[in-house]
C-alpha cells in the first residue's frame, strides 16, 4: 500500500530514517529550496528519486499542512516487540516500552510517539483493532519521529504476559482511586510503561494485567491531563529515574 508523507519535517525524517520505499516526491511550485526543503532535494538525488513540480493546488487535495511538499512511500513498517528487547540488548540498557492501550486521536499518538522517540525507548507496542495506527497523519503529528521507532502492532495482553515472563515490569498510568503516586513505581528497571485511551483509560483486562498501577499528582483544579501530556510526563519521570540510578 502506498501513501503520501506530507509536511517538511516527516518527508525529512521519512528520508533520513531509510526504512520504507521511496516512489517520487512532489514539490509545489515556485517553493524556495531553503533549510531542510534543500536538505530534502540533496537526499532525493542520491536516491535518484522522481522529483516532480506541481501546482500548490494538487497538494491541497492531499492536506492544508502540506509545507509544499510531499513523498510518496509505501505503508508504515511494523516491527516485532522481540526487536524492540534486542534493540535494548544492542545498547548495553534495561529495556524501556511504551504499550498504548486504545488510544485513538492521531495528535496525542505521534505526540506520544515523538516523546517516545526523544527519550529514546526501545519500542512502542499499539493494538491490533481499535486504535489509531501510523497514518500519514500520525507521522506529521509525530514531525517524523514515528520513522526513526520500533512500533508494533500486537495483542497487548498477550504482550504483558510475554514481557512479565521477561522480568519486564508492567506499569500502568491510571488516575483511579486505586493508583499509587508514580514516585513510588517501578520506574528505573526493565519497563512497560502503559498508557490508556482518551476516554476511558486502559481497558479492564489490561488494567488488571499490570503489575502496579500509578497516577500523577495533581494539585490543581482539574483533575485529569489528556494522554498524551500524562503519558509524555510519566516517559520523563522515568527516564530521569533510569538517567540517575546508572550515572
């Protein structure tokens, strides 16, 4: 399946990764080859990729966040979860998932997909149904960090069980009553952080699947974040932890 990348920073990124097949870039006409637009002409021609001029209106059909330019590739390239552990194997670190448990928005997933990526987790591991995928979307959401991840698409609770079996803990981000405070998790070990949907959270089966479930503090009048905030905190909150125990 084929599919068009759109925006400077994911065609960039796209490139640079190398993971999918590249079939022609579109630029719209009249566009200055400046900053990374130059960068995405220098990477084309060593690929001797089709370069094509066209109207700004053609890609205005594909989306108004176009930047001038667009890649066409094929579909996202899922992984195994087993290569996100070997990954952490390869650099010598305690492996350190992400499991997304029916989130659906494509903004909070590449957020959550480009917070992943900056902390540099191993992998993140989506479902098979009901949940947003890497769509061309989600990469411009993710501003191409989604291309340089280990994603897969899995049974999560399948993956729990494999991953326990592993000595991986399983923690969960809940805002229950039943939650713990987050300073008190499991965070600078081998790690599954999971985070659930937008609307109601992590699924029961999942929920009771993890091994210690924790919440943020909250002092404020609101008394929820969206996903992907609570989520990009709790990446942060453990990578700190893991950063301190190894230095």
């Amino acid at each position: 399946m084929r599919e068009m990348i759109y925006g400077r920073n994911p065609v960039y990124e796209t490139l640079r990764a190398r993971r999918r097949q590249f079939f022609g870039l579109q630029i719209a006409e009249g566009i200055q080859e400046k900053g990374h637009l130059a960068e995405i002409f220098q990477m084309a021609r060593e690929r001797n990729l089709p370069v094509q001029n066209v109207p700004r209106a053609r890609l205005d059909r594909i989306t108004s966040n176009h930047q001038g330019v667009a890649l066409e590739t094929s579909g996202y390239p899922y992984q195994a979860v087993e290569d996100m552990l070997d990954l952490a194997g390869e650099r010598d670190e305690k492996p350190f998932l992400l499991l997304l448990d029916s989130l659906q928005d494509p903004q909070n997933f590449g957020t959550l997909l480009r917070t992943a990526e900056a902390a540099g987790l191993h992998g993140v591991v989506i479902p098979l149904a009901r949940s947003a995928e890497v769509t061309p979307a989600v990469v411009s959401a993710s501003s191409g960090a989604s291309e340089h991840l280990l994603i897969a698409q899995a049974n999560l609770a399948q993956v729990i069980d494999s991953l326990k079996q592993k000595d991986i803990w399983v923690v969960g981000l809940e805002g229950g009553e039943i939650a713990r405070p987050i300073d008190e998790a499991p965070l600078d070990g081998r790690l599954a952080l999971v985070v659930g949907g937008e609307a109601e959270g992590m699924r029961a089966l999942i929920r009771q699947k993890c091994d210690y479930l924790a919440k943020l503090p909250m002092r404020g009048q609101v008394d929820s974040l969206n996903a992907a905030v609570a989520g990009s905190i709790a990446i942060y909150l453990a990578l700190g932890r893991r950063l301190h125990r190894s230095s």
